[in-house]
C-alpha cells in the first residue's frame, strides 16, 4: 500500500516486474475518483464475479477472504509423542538384553523381555508380571517360554503350587527339581521350617521373622477350617503358647506336635486360658494330621529345598478332584515352605510363578501372601509371574464392595508388566478398566490369534508373538489330551 496516495492500491504478494508494470499503466487511464478507505474496500469489493480468487480469496460466505495465502507448517513430534494418541506406532523397542520372546509385530524386530534389566534402566518401577488370556490362546505358552529362556540365561524359577502338572516336563528338561505332594506320594513337606537364613539378620531378627511366618500359617489353617470364623483372643493365646512350646522342645517343631501342646497344655498354658482354652483350634488343626492332608505336611521334610536348582516345582496335581479346602490347605501350606526359601535376599534372582491365579486369588491367605511378595519384590530379587484366565474371575472372590476383590485387584493394576492374550468381547469392559487399556488396544486384543498378545510394560505397548521351536512345543504344550 503506498503513502499519499489519493486513492488505495493493493498490491498482490507475488506480483512480478511486468505485471506490475502493466497495472501501474492501467491505473494511470483511470478516471480520478474520491479517496477510499481501505475499510470500504473490504466491505464493499469491486463486482469481479463470485469466483475470483487471487490473494484475496473467494467471496463466498465464511471464505476468511485476505490479502495472504495461508501456508500452515507441518507438525512434526516423534513416535513416542505420537503413542500418547495412538499406542502402536513403530518404536525402538526395549532393547537386545533380556530373554528373547518372539517378534514385535508393528516393528517387525526382536522383542526381548527382562524384569531386572528393564528396572535398571527406568522402563517399569516393579518386576511383577500378569498374564491373562482365555483357554488356547497362548497364555501357557507364553508363560513358560519366559520362565525356561531366563533360566538359559542364568535366572531361576520356582513355582509355588502347579495343579494340573504342567511344569514337571518344564523343570524336567531344565534340569530343575520337582517335589510331588499329595495321596500315596513319599514327600513329606513341613511348612513349619524355617528355611535358609539371611545374612543380614542377627539371631533375635531371624527368630522373629521365623516365628512371625509360623504363626501366620498356624492362623491361617485354622481359619480355612472354620471358613473364614475368627479366633477369639483366648484360641490366639493358646495356639500362641502351643507354638512355643513346640520350639522349646523342638527347634524345627511339626504341625503334630503343635496339636500335642492344644490338646494338652502344659501348666503355663492351661494357667493362662483354661484345660479346654484350645481345644477347638486344636480340633481345627486336627484335619491336617488325620484327615484329608495326611501324610503330606505332618512330619520332618523329606526333601530340601534347592537353591542351585535352575528351578523348583512344588506339583500339586495328586490332588486334583479334592475338595476346595483341602486345595487351599495344600497351597498354603506348599507356599509357606517355598517362601521361606525364596525370600532370601542373599538368593539369586528368581520368577515366582503362581498358575491357575483365580485359585490362589480367591483363597485369603495366599492373597495376603501374594500381596506382601508383591510389595517386597524388589527387596527379595524376585519376580512375581500371575497366570490367569480373565479379570471378571475375580467376581468369584466378591463384588465391587469386597475388600479381597480389591485386595486382588490391587495385584493386577500394580504390575508394571501385564501380558494379555485374545479376550471375548463380554470380558474387555473388566479388562479395560482394571488393566488401563486404550480402545486402540482393546480392538486388538479382541481380535488377537493364537499365540499373540499384547504386553504392556510399563507406559509402552506392543503387539508380540511368541516365537516356540519345535523342542520347546514338546514340552510346553498342552493339548495332548485334544489330539
């Protein structure tokens, strides 16, 4: 726009020299017409026709017409801001150091996992997994295909209670060892021993800790016989005081040898709560010396724990078609003696696997036990591995107002690393919501094959199938009974 001028001209931003030129000739023929302000102009344009374009744009309605052609910049962000909108874009992925897992289908690399490694360097705050998946969708698969590679890779392993027998032919081929619980079976496991001593605790810090885990399985048996009744405070005093005159007598004292001081008390104990004070704890304790659990857990441990054993099996399946108490006192008592071995800090650094975890989620005691290895992860060196069907199992344990529901499913939304193979669809609602999933990763999760999951590790999502050599199919599998 030139000064003092008499009338307005407006110049086009790309005009060159010889049509410049030409319109400063075309002005000069005009007829001198009154000073026109710019606003009028604007209001007011010249009749051109309702398609002139140009600089200024077209006239019609809510054109933002103006003297400038709008050129907005390209946005540029990397992958990882991206992700925040959209969960599967190509990464870097986690790295080369871990176990080898299988492929990263949207980077089409490697995808190799580590708890530990991946703790060190930020990626997740815990070194619990969750894996969740439906009947021959992998979960299995995946599961044991971790376990076995880390144990190639100088890990060890432990499986707290196996049900149905499928880790025997795991630990079987690795090398590992296996203790076989149950009717008819030679083991014999005290869940009162007290286990590998850490170094780091004086005397009086290791008796504490000893008797402290004793006692609660003592609890813990009683109350799974009365189904969940409380104890009075006198029935507490008088499994207390059996206990510990079981430990004077013996240092390395037995579940019989418990009932021998309820049933009948010394002086001191009967002075404190009466002849009759523990009599009914003691007829509660009695189910596992003389009733279904005989033979299993009511004398001296005939085999040992192993700690240079690449991997432990604690095998439970004898008692499949056992009634659901008698279940639950087998996995208490089995966890209670694993616990004592695996948390030791001077151990190495271990998976902890709990399979079938609806059962184990829904039994009180092993939920507490869960829940203080959970958070004592890191403390112990150990990695806690959950295989389960679906969240909606936790229904079993309660409804929305259950204080064990959301005990148990404060287990699943603290894991950093939660592993979910193909849902339904009636499931993803529960899924979504306990695991914070995105609708981007719910599809996929719907839709996943055999094989496949989703990891979730940390703040970063993948799409990964699990890679399985024919070896390993032979011995991971398990559909045999299917073929």
């Amino acid at each position: 726009m030139r000064k003092h001028a008499q009338h307005v001209s407006l110049v086009p931003a790309d005009e060159s020299r010889f049509d410049r030129d030409a319109r400063r000739r075309s002005e000069r023929s005009r007829p001198s017409s009154p000073q026109v302000s710019l606003w009028n102009r604007l209001v007011h344009p010249a009749d051109d026709g309702p398609t002139s374009r140009g600089d200024w744009g077209s006239r019609d309605p809510a054109s933002l017409r103006g003297p400038h052609r709008l050129h907005p910049a390209p946005h540029r962000a990397s992958t990882m801001t991206f992700a925040a909108a959209y969960p599967f874009l190509t990464e870097s992925g986690l790295g080369h150091e871990g176990t080898y897992i299988g492929t990263d289908v949207f980077g089409s690399g490697a995808f190799s996992y580590d708890p530990w490694i991946l703790y060190e360097k930020g990626v997740i705050s815990g070194p619990s997994i969750v894996v969740i998946g439906t009947v021959g969708t992998g979960k299995s698969m995946c599961g044991k295909s971790l376990v076995a590679r880390s144990v190639t890779l100088g890990r060890k392993a432990a499986v707290a209670s196996d049900p149905k027998g499928e880790w025997v032919p795991v630990a079987e081929a690795l090398g590992g060892k296996v203790i076989s619980v149950g009717p008819g079976k030679p083991a014999r496991v005290n869940p009162l021993d007290a286990g590998p001593r850490s170094l780091l605790l004086s005397d009086e810090q290791w008796l504490a800790v000893v008797r402290q885990r004793r006692r609660h399985l003592l609890v813990a048996l009683v109350s799974l016989m009365r189904q969940g009744q409380p104890m009075s405070p006198v029935e507490h005093t008088a499994l207390d005081m059996a206990l510990t005159d079981a430990v004077a007598a013996n240092s390395t004292p037995t579940l019989p040898m418990v009932l021998r001081y309820l049933l009948d008390p010394t002086p001191a104990t009967v002075a404190l709560v009466g002849h009759d004070g523990g009599a009914g704890v003691g007829h509660s304790l009695r189910r596992t010396v003389a009733g279904d659990l005989e033979g299993m857990f009511d004398a001296p441990s005939t085999v040992a724990f192993d700690a240079d054993a690449p991997i432990m099996v604690m095998d439970t399946s004898a008692l499949i078609g056992a009634s659901e108490q008698a279940l639950s006192l087998a996995a208490a008592c089995g966890a209670t003696w694993l616990e004592a071995a695996v948390t030791n800090p001077d151990g190495a650094k271990r998976i902890v696997v709990y399979d079938e975890g609806w059962r184990m989620l829904a039994d009180p005691y092993m939920l507490a036990k869960m829940s203080e290895q959970w958070r004592l992860a890191r403390t112990y060196g150990i990695a806690n591995l959950l295989i389960m069907h679906k969240v909606a199992d936790l229904n079993e344990i309660g409804d929305g107002t259950s204080g064990l529901r959301q005990k148990a499913l404060g287990l699943l939304t603290e894991a950093d690393t939660r592993i979910i193979y193909r849902q339904k669809h009636d499931a993803m609602r529960l899924t979504k919501e306990a695991l914070g999933l995105t609708e981007a990763e719910c599809e996929h999760v719907e839709n996943l094959p055999k094989g496949m999951g989703l990891w979730k590790v940390g703040s970063r999502s993948f799409i990964v199938a699990n890679r399985i050599t024919t070896d390993e199919m032979a011995v991971f599998g398990t559909d045999e009974g299917m073929r």
